[in-house]
C-alpha cells in the first residue's frame, strides 16, 4: 500500500487514527492470507471494508481483536501496540471493543437482556439490579420494543436479532465498534432501516466503526471511507468517489458492475 492511501498523508484532513495496522501478513499453512496490509481506521469514521468471498476481510477483523495470530507486521489500537502491552492493558483495550458478528451469535438458551448482560459480568462489578437497568437501556437505545427484553433468540425476527446482538455489542459503550455483513438477511426496508441506526448511534455515541460489508447502499449511505482488499493487500482506501476512480480491476468490477449501476439508475431517478 502507497503512502497515499493512509489517511495521516492527507494535510488538513488528517485525524488521529484509532486503529494502525502496518504490513500484517497472516498465513494458514502453507496459504498466505494477507501479504504486508497496511490500514489506517480513523477516530469517529465510518470505515466499510470490501473484498472478495476469502480474500482475508473476517481474518483481518479477527487479528484485530486478537482472535488470529499474525506472522508478522504491527497492530497498534488506541495508541497502544498490542504485541507489546500487559495482560491488563490488553482487557482494557478490549474493553474498548464492540462486536456484532453476521449471524448475531447470541446464545440460544438465554434471553436478549441475559445475552447483553454477559459482557457486563465478564468485566464489570454490578448489581443484578443496575445490569437489569442497563440492558433495558441498550434494548431501548437499538430501537427495541422493552418486551424483547424477555425473549428468547428463537422468539426474535432477523431484524429484531441484529438489533439485539448490536444492544450486546454496546453493552460497555465502547469507543471502536466492529459490524461483520450487518445488513446480510434483512431485507430492503430492514437493512435501510439498520444503516440509518449505525449512522445516529456513530454521531450520538461518537463511535468509530469498521464495518465488513458487501452492501453497495450501506457504502454510500453511511461510509466516511472504503477500503478494498484484493490479493492480501489493501488496493484503494477513500471515500466512494474514490472507490469509482479506482483502476484497480477488482474495485471496477465491484463499484461499476451490474449490480452498481442498478443502484446508480435508481439514485438517478426522480
């Protein structure tokens, strides 16, 4: 990746990157997964990642968190390079951290309030009573009626079940949220419906978000930047113009494909 890609070399636009990731290679045997990614994500962006089915998108999120082991290069979060920290300094980073998988991975046999709840007796010192309070809260923060409160997994829609694992997600209001395909399954009115909630809790919450996303609507709608990702390297990062300027194949395909300019005649229609 080109010292134009990472947003630090952008004068006056420049902010503080949350995250830094500078030539991470991951490799599964024999199989080199990502070749030397270099990524900035910026504090308080909206940051959607695209690529390819198994070009390294899930395994860049999980080395992140710290999930899969890399074979070399610098994770830097908050500040702080996680090859180099404390146990403690580590829990507290991850503290820091909200996740909302593709499929939810809430667990079936509790309920959405007991699924929220379980960051909060991993890390925190609560009352029963308070973490009952707090849950309720997020149930309401995520646009949930309080009566989902009590239901199970099996009892919620796709949508209701996205929103539940994003009320886990935000159980200790976390400063960097991770969203895997958060619209995958919701259909049209849902996954609008979704995008708009990322894009007030981001402004109200003063989140930073990096969002694995194959949904072209979602780019535009609430993406501050796009970075693609093609043979184990990042090849354009930007905002969407960007992205259409790209000559890198892969990203042509993407933004300027079928699909795309489907989207882009509906955009145009009155």
């Amino acid at each position: 990746m080109t010292d134009a890609l990472l947003p630090e070399k952008i004068g006056s636009a420049a902010r503080t990157p949350a995250i830094r990731v500078r030539g991470v290679v991951v490799e599964f045997g024999d199989k080199r997964i990502l070749n030397g990614l270099d990524l900035d994500i910026m504090r308080g962006e909206v940051l959607g990642f695209v690529g390819g089915s198994g070009t390294g998108k899930s395994v860049l999120t999980r080395t992140i968190l710290g999930l899969v082991q890399k074979t070399s290069g610098l994770v830097e979060v908050l500040g702080k390079d996680m090859d180099h920290v404390s146990r403690e300094e580590r829990s507290a980073v991850e503290r820091r951290f909200g996740v909302l998988f593709q499929q939810g991975a809430l667990f079936s046999g509790l309920t959405v309030k007991q699924n929220i709840q379980l960051p909060m007796r991993e890390y925190l010192r609560l009352s029963q009573g308070l973490m009952d309070e707090l849950a309720m809260l997020k149930i309401e923060l995520v646009g949930l009626r309080p009566d989902a409160a009590d239901k199970f997994p099996s009892e919620l829609s796709g949508g209701m079940i996205k929103r539940a694992a994003l009320a886990r997600a935000l159980a200790l209001d976390p400063d960097i949220l991770f969203l895997d395909e958060p619209t995958s399954g919701l259909d049209p009115i849902g996954a609008a419906e979704f995008d708009t909630l990322i894009a007030t809790l981001q402004k109200t919450l003063g989140l930073t978000v990096f969002m694995v996303t194959h949904d072209l609507d979602s780019l535009y709608s609430i993406c501050d930047r796009i970075a693609a990702l093609a043979d184990g390297k990042i090849v354009a990062a930007g905002p969407i113009e960007d992205m259409l300027a790209s000559q890198h194949p892969w990203v042509r395909a993407y933004f300027h494909g079928a699909r795309a300019r489907i989207l882009d005649n509906a955009r145009a229609s009155p």
